[in-house]
C-alpha cells in the first residue's frame, strides 16, 4: 500500500471519529490542527487506524508520533 | 458496517460513536432519562460513550457523571458538591485488578493474608456504605478479573498466596455482599473477561498507553454488560419467547418428514444438540420468562411434533401455540394481544433468515437474535444478548406461566356467560390491600417499571424509592394482590399517594394489564379513600399524564367520580375527588381482606 492509498483510509478514519465528513489530513497536521483530537480521542483515532489497517501499533512507536506523516510512515512500515 | 450491536461488538461502536448516536436519538420511542454516575478506578472515557449507545438502544437517555481519572474512592468516600447536585440514578464503579494495592506475599502466614484480603473489601464496603447513605440508589459494581500473568503458575488457584486464589476469594465477598444488599448489583467482569478472553482482555499496551484497565477493543463488551443490568433495574428486559418449529427447536420439517423422523433426542449429535436447546429454553420459565411457538405449519402437524415423547418441551410448556399460515409478524402481534404484552416484549426465534428479516421491519423493538442454522450455536447466540438480564427474582416471576395459563383458562370461561357482572362475581375473586410491605417491595418497584399502558402517571421508582416511601408517614401507600378460582395474581395494582394539607396527591397509579376489568380498580380506589378518610383528608387529586402506552385510562379518573380541574395543551389533566361525605362503595365483585399482619396489629 502506497503513502497515497493510506493517506485515503486515513483520512476516513479522522473524519468518522471526529465526526467531520469535510475534514483534510496532511502529512503537517497535528492535534493542534483538528479541535476535537484531545488526549482522550487520540487513544480512539489510534485503534481505528489499527483496526482499519488491520496493524497492531507497538507503545514505543506510538509514543514518538510527532504528526499525521508520521503516522502513515508508521503504517506504511507495518501493512 | 453491519449491525455493530450484534455480536462480536463492532470497533465502529467506537470509532463511529457521534453518528450512531444521532441516529438512536431519532428512533421512535418513549425515553426515559437517568442519571449515571461513573465512578472509575482506571480511565472511562470510551466506556461513557459505549455505555450511553447501549442504553439508548435500550429506550435510556442517559446523562452522565465521570470521575476525574482514578478518583473513584475519593469521590465516594467525601463531600462532593459536583456529584451530589448531579443526583445520580444508578452509580456505576469500574475498577478492577489494578485498584488492588497490596498483594500477599509468599512469606506471608496465613493470618496476615487474611487480614489483607479483609483489609481489601474493607477499602471498599466502606465506599459502598458511605454511596448508599448519601445517595440511596441502585450500585453497580466490577467484581474482578483473573490477572494475566500467574508467579506459581497452577499453583496460583489454590495457593494462599496466590492472586488468583487471592481474586476468586475476594470476588466471593463481593458476592456475599450482593446477596446480602439490595439495590446493589456485581458486573461479573471475572466471566466477561474469561469469555472475551483474558490476554486480549487485559493487553497491557492500553494500561500503560492510555490508563485503560482493559483493551479498547473490549470496551463495548463491557458497556453491553453494564447496560444490561440498568435496563434490567428499570424493567426493560424481555418478558417472552416466540419460537419457530422446524429447524429451530427440531432438526427436520415435520410436515414433510413426518413426526417420527424428527431429529431430536440422544440418538445423533444433531438431536442432542436440539434437545439441549429445548432444556435451555425450558430453564428461562423459572424466570417467568414465557414461551410461545410461531410456526408456519398445519395445527395437528405441529402438535404431533411436539407430543412425541422425548421431547424436552411439551405442549403445556408453551402458553399460545400458533401453527398456521398467516404471517409470522401478524402471529407475533395477536400472541401479544391475547397475553396483554407489547410486541417489543418478544424475543423472536428463528432459524429462517428471510422470517427474522420481516419481523425486525414489521415488529418494531421485537429482539430477533441472529442465531445462524446451526443447532449447536442457538444457546450462544441468545445468551450473550442478556434479553432476561436478572436483577430481581420475585416469587411471582416463577409462578408466571401458571398465570397466564390461568388467564387463558379466564377467556373460555368468559365466554360461557351472558353477563358480564354474573361471571365476575363467578370468579369468587379475593384482594389483599395493604400499606406497601417489604416482602413485596422489589415486586412493587418492577411494576412501576414495567406497566405502560394502566398506569396513569408513568413514574418509575427503584426498590429503594418504594422502601423510602413506605416508611415515611407523609405517603398513603397500597399494593393490591387479586385472588380468584383459577389461581393467585400475585400483586398486581400500586397506588401512592402524597399528603398535602388536606389533600391527598395520587402520584403512582397503576395497574398490572393481567386484571383488566375486574374492579381491581374500583377496590383500590375504595381503600384509598377508606385510608384517606382516616387520615381526616378531605380531597383526593389525580394526574393523568399522556403517554404513548397509556391511552386506556385517560378517563380514568371521570370514571371513578373524579371532577376535571384542569387540561393543558400536551393533555395532562388534574381531578378531584370530594370525600367529605360517605362515597359508596363501588367495588361489589371482589372480597376485601386487608394484609394479616396489619389486622392484627
């Protein structure tokens, strides 16, 4: 799977957990860019994502996601 | 996305949270509000959401109170201004193994384990005492999992030391304590997680990421838990059975294949596996739950199936058999008339896809289990629903199938007399009147809950909100047990009243649907004045609150000689009832005889 392909299902994700069926990803975007992606529905986005990808993530590699590209490099490494 | 509310629970349930939110809010039902307080021990979160779309399934509207992280025994054990303006309903407290602080250790002597095993539930029968004085109402509670490594190995079961023996111990005490408290209630997290599967369960990954004392993955199966225990406190579980015949409680077509080539029975797998069904489904008359068969079948063809002799059902197990070609859902809704249930009472049985299809379209609120075509999973598939979620068994439960049996048999002997006043009185029927009495205050308590068409108020009450108001001097309070030739009713009609000045405000009103037009009404009305009369009362008022279930008595009230006050534009009507003067009696059928206990005093 490319970094386009995932860059699609990824942005489903965000846009069924936040709720917003309007809602862009980039490889910059972070928490501070979307209003709703607080603490607690970062731990939803995350098993989305591993349930959509069907990938298990690892804490140490979960824990250094600096911003969405990261996390489709994360991905990408895993599918 | 299928149905994500049917098993294994969906992720979607999560992930997709605010859009199945909207769309059970716009279900077309009648909604009850509460207050649910989450008392945690680790994060909740997700399961405050997972837990508010079950019970809107379930007809819940629930408002929420969350801990802050952890803070579960804190906010019990001391003042809170937040939770006590919050009024919870129902107090919910998630903790589970990591709320253990101290463990034995191997050098431990046995004293000293079992002092810390004490010491553990005490941290907690404290917190539970402490809940029940300052907020009175019902507790729900995790018992514990399994931890999900083992030092000894095996040797953890049965070692004092052990924490799997230290778990299985300390779950028993909270089980001595349910037992021995009412309003108090265990979510079995022990069997939950055994059958959800304990590694999964407890993936250290969400603790140490996240807080999460269990998978995220596994939330959903905890909130369906928990859901199902307040639907059940608030009398929202299934009361009936509409099984299918062929392939569903037999192996084979008995019209094609006739009787005797039935597969049902020790002789092959397939047989047992249906007779296995068949003693399952037996079980659930022991909880009052009753059991009807729709099947598309000639009469006689049925009938012959179900007489064959090592059939674990009989015929008399069943309350309405219908065997006939008229839709199913047409079947489904006269079974329902006929026992005075609503049709969303009814867990449908059947192994025909196409026959579950129709009735979740045509039956609205109708369970319909997706149960497969293979016998050895029926049991499965419907257990794990929680349709009949116990919370409180009463005698009456047991004895229900009986009941309705007897109302049946009320029916055909109906219809042999000309008037209908000459068959009441033929039914030589017998009440008991009483103040509410603490053997018949959980009884009580599911009425309130469970009556939606005879009730003229609509307001539903917890045990400990009826235990309250028999014991406080400002309520005339009265349940009402009906007696007759075919059998005992068991208590059957609630009513409550409100001193207020010289007046008595009837704020509970209700009446079970299995005693409709009996005068069960016109005796309790007779007693209430009696006992407000007494009081030196000089006026009764009435409320009759529209609902969609209880149009039959919205003339109630005018029926009885009340006066109208007032209408307002939703329909809610307010009367009075003189009672300065001697009203006549104006039940003549039924025999009075007030509580023994009350008599002889």
């Amino acid at each position: 799977m490319n970094r386009t392909e995932i860059f699609e299902k990824l942005t489903e994700v965000f846009r069924d957990v936040f709720d917003d069926e309007t809602l862009t990803i980039s490889d910059a975007t972070t928490a501070g860019d979307i209003e709703d992606w607080d603490s607690l529905s970062h731990i939803t986005l995350l098993s989305a994502a591993e349930d959509e990808f069907g990938v298990k993530f690892d804490m140490k590699a979960v824990h250094g996601l600096k911003n969405v590209g990261e996390m489709v490099n994360l991905i990408g490494r895993l599918v | 996305m299928g149905d994500p509310f049917s098993f294994p629970f969906d992720l979607a349930l999560l992930t997709k949270r605010k859009k199945l939110r909207r769309s059970l809010l716009e279900q077309d039902i009648d909604f009850i509000d509460k207050r649910i307080a989450i008392l945690g021990g680790s994060t909740t979160h997700d399961i405050r959401d997972a837990l508010e779309l079950f019970l809107l399934r379930h007809g819940i509207r629930a408002e929420f109170y969350e801990s802050e992280y952890a803070q579960y025994w804190q906010d019990a054990m001391f003042p809170n201004a937040a939770l006590e303006a919050f009024r919870p309903d129902i107090i919910y407290i998630h903790t589970g193994i990591r709320n253990i602080p101290r463990w034995p250790g191997l050098a431990d002597g046995p004293e000293a384990v079992e002092a810390l095993l004490n010491e553990t539930c005490a941290h907690f029968e404290t917190m539970w005492r402490r809940l029940e004085a300052a907020y009175g109402c019902p507790i729900i509670q995790n018992n514990f999992e399994y931890p999900y490594w083992r030092l000894q190995g095996n040797r953890e079961a049965s070692d004092i030391h052990g924490r799997v023996n230290f778990v299985t111990r300390l779950n028993l005490l909270f089980a001595d304590w349910a037992r021995s408290h009412g309003n108090f209630y265990i979510n079995d997290i022990n069997y939950l997680s055994a059958y959800y599967g304990l590694s999964r369960w407890s993936d250290p990954f969400y603790w140490h990421m996240y807080k999460y004392a269990l998978a995220l993955p596994a939330v959903p199966y905890l909130a369906h838990s928990v859901a199902n225990i307040i639907k059940s406190v608030y009398g929202r579980n299934k009361k009936a059975f509409a099984l299918d015949l062929d392939n569903t409680l037999w192996g084979g077509i008995v019209g094609d294949d006739g009787a005797e080539n039935l597969e049902i029975g020790q002789e092959t797998p397939v047989g047992q596996a249906y007779s296995e069904f068949q003693e399952y489904l037996k079980a659930h008359k022991q909880l009052g739950v009753i059991l009807n068969i729709v099947s598309k079948n000639e009469a006689e063809n049925a009938l012959s199936g179900l007489r064959r002799p090592d059939m674990t059902l009989k015929e008399d197990d069943f309350i309405m058999i219908k065997a006939n070609w008229e839709p199913k859902s047409q079947n489904l809704a006269d079974i329902a008339h006929t026992l005075s249930l609503t049709p969303d009472s009814f867990v449908f049985v059947d192994d025909n896809p196409a026959e579950r299809e129709i009735i979740r379209q045509q039956v609205r609120g109708a369970a319909v289990p997706e149960i497969g075509d293979k016998p050895e999973n029926y049991i499965a598939a419907i257990d794990r629903m929680g349709y009949f979620e116990v919370t409180a068994l009463s005698s009456d439960d047991a004895a229900r199938t009986e009941m309705y049996r007897q109302n049946a048999a009320r029916s055909r002997a109906e219809t042999a007399f000309s008037d209908y006043g000459e068959y009441l009185r033929s039914l030589d029927m017998e009440a008991e009147i009483a103040p509410f009495a603490p053997m018949y205050c959980s009884r009580i308590a599911q009425l309130t809950n469970k009556s939606n068409q005879f009730n003229l108020t609509t307001r539903r009450c917890t045990q400990a909100e009826i235990e309250a108001m028999a014991g406080d001097k400002r309520y005339i309070t009265l349940y009402g047990k009906l007696r007759d030739k075919f059998g005992d009713n068991g208590v059957v009609s609630v009513a409550a009243g409100e001193v207020i000045g010289g007046r008595l405000d009837i704020i509970l009103w209700l009446m079970s649907c299995r005693v409709l037009k009996r005068d069960m009404e016109y005796a309790m009305m007779d007693e209430l004045v009696r006992r407000a009369r007494a009081l030196g009362l000089e006026s009764l008022r009435g409320y009759y609150y529209p609902t969609a279930k209880n149009g039959m008595v919205r003339d109630f009230y005018a029926a009885q000689g009340f006066q109208k006050l007032s209408e307002d534009a939703d329909g809610n009507t307010v009367w009075e009832l003189d009672i300065r003067r001697d009203l006549p009696k104006k039940n003549t059928v039924i025999k009075i005889c007030g509580d023994k206990k009350e008599t002889e005093r």
